[in-house]
C-alpha cells in the first residue's frame, strides 16, 4: 500500500487538527445557518444530560444535534466548491447544492424526532 508524501504519525496528526480548525473558523465566520445550529448545539448538549433519561438516551440527543452540525459542514463544503467555479448557472450545480440542503433538512428532522419527545417525556 502506497502513503501519500508528506508528513506522517504526530505531525501529520497535528496538521490535520490545524486544517480541521481553519474549517470550523471558515464555517464560523461565513455560514450563519452554522452559527444558528452551533448555538442550538451549544444550548441543547448540555441540556441533553439533564433531558435524556440514562446514557443511552443522553447520547442519542447529543448524537442528533452533532449530525445537524455534521449536515451543515459538508452543506457549506458543497456549496463552495460549487460557488468556486463561477457564478454561471447549471443543471448539476443547483442539484449538488439542494442535495446538500437537503441533507441539513433531514438532518433537523432527525433531531426534532428525537428532541420532541424527549422533551415531551421530560416535561409532561
């Protein structure tokens, strides 16, 4: 198996981290929607060790708020790569990015299947 040239083990590792970084700034600083679900994420994962009943629950409410966050990611990813050709519209572009709305769009759905009744189980 060949390895790509390059650094490898910790320094690898660490520029990585580095990368992984300057994405979730980039994210930070040029996407609101990803600003409006950190927050959420922010507010709900703590939230989430009050609201699930047990580890198993307290995960799968921590896990659906990371997946929103996750969608959105790989959303913005698309749409930037897209956008870095041009403003020129076609067919594929618009698809590429609704695809990736709609990620985030079932991403919010799965996190409201959970969140709903958790909620409701909590405080009802």
């Amino acid at each position: 198996m060949m390895t790509k040239p390059g650094k490898t083990g910790l320094p690898r590792l660490l520029a990585a981290t580095r990368y992984s970084m300057q994405g979730l700034r980039a994210a930070w600083k040029h996407e609101e929607a990803f600003r409006i679900e950190a927050t959420l994420a922010c507010t709900c994962v703590p939230l989430s060790f009050w609201v699930g009943q047990g580890l198993t629950h307290q995960l799968l409410l921590v896990i659906s708020c990371g997946l929103v966050l996750l969608a959105e990611l790989f959303n913005s990813a698309i749409e930037a790569a897209i956008d870095r050709f041009g403003s020129e519209m076609h067919p594929l572009s618009g698809q590429a990015k609704d695809i990736g709305s709609a990620a985030v769009f079932v991403s919010l759905v799965l996190f409201l299947i959970v969140w709903i009744p958790s909620l409701w189980q909590r405080f009802a």
